[in-house]
C-alpha cells in the first residue's frame, strides 16, 4: 500500500493533495491556482541530481 502525500499550495497555503491518478497538474481547492506537482520519489531526485554531475 502506498502512502499518500501532500503539499501546501505556495500561493495560499492550502493542503493540496494530487489525485488517484498520479496527474503531476492540479488545481488547488482553495484559491483555483493551477500547480505542477514533483510526485518523483526522493530516491528518483537523489539519482537523477547525480546523473547531472
């Protein structure tokens, strides 16, 4: 099972949390922003940071 991840709107500080299907763009629920979500896990940032070096 995999845990579900949030992130505060930077716009308004709002909970946003992205939806079932993965989609990296969402609206935020509060202020209507349209925002990009980083859904890569931290190991997938780690490795392709140290691609780039």
């Amino acid at each position: 099972m995999s845990e579900m991840k949030s992130w505060n709107c930077p716009h308004c500080g709002g909970t946003i949390v992205p939806d079932e299907n993965g989609k990296p763009l969402t609206k935020c629920p509060f202020c209507d922003s349209l925002l990009e979500l980083d859904t890569r896990s931290t190991e997938q940032k780690t490795y392709e940071a140290f691609k780039q070096v």
